[in-house]
C-alpha cells in the first residue's frame, strides 16, 4: 500500500470512530492555498478540525507529536480561511487522531489538542 493510499484509509477510519462518537461529517481533505484539513465535522454546535496522523510504529516518536507548531499554525491559517464562508463563525476546535499499527492498531483522539492562536 502506497504512503497516500495508508493516509487515505487512516482518514477513513478515523472518521468512522468519530461518527461513532457522535460526530458528523462536514468535510474530507479539504484544501486552500494555506494548506489541507483531514477532517471537518461537527460535534453539536461546534465545528471540529481534525488533523489525522498515522505511523507503522512509535518507534522514533508518536504521531500525535509530529504535529508540531508550523504544523499547528497550518491547520490555523487554513481553518481561518475555512471559516470565511460564515457570516457569523460557530465555535471551533482543533483535534488529532492519532493511530499507530503495530502491535496492533491503537487509536488517540486527543481533543482541543492546541489553541487557536498564531
């Protein structure tokens, strides 16, 4: 399996957990000129920015920390642009799906996992 075919099927499981806990699909891969959101969904009221990270192994680090600060502030600027569609913007957040495979799949939904701010 190709890296984006792997990327694409971990988007589309962590969707499904999402869904599973209540979430709603509002977007996949959505794309700007300032960068790409995995996922967009919404959880009542608020609108959830997901970002997807997946690795074979936590060997040399956990996917949830490859999402450093330039990453962050990518995510910020394209949700910023995102949210432009709206005359009056819904509460927002950003959260990680975090999935490594070996031993087994394992799964972290960290939510609210940084600030808004640039």
């Amino acid at each position: 399996m190709t890296t984006h075919a792997t990327g694409r099927r971990a988007e589309q499981i962590a969707r499904e957990f999402l869904s599973g806990q209540g979430l709603k699909p509002v977007e996949e891969n959505w794309h700007c000129r300032l960068g790409e959101i995995d996922l967009i969904m919404r959880e009542r009221d608020v609108l959830v920015f997901v970002e997807v990270r997946f690795r074979k192994n936590s060997r040399f680090g956990t996917p949830a920390e490859t999402v450093g600060h330039t990453k962050q502030r990518r995510l910020v600027l394209a949700a910023h642009h995102y949210l432009q569609r709206f005359r009056k913007p819904p509460p927002c957040r950003f959260d990680i799906v975090a999935m490594t495979a070996e031993p087994a799949l394992q799964m972290e939904w960290i939510r609210n996992a940084f600030d808004a701010t640039l």
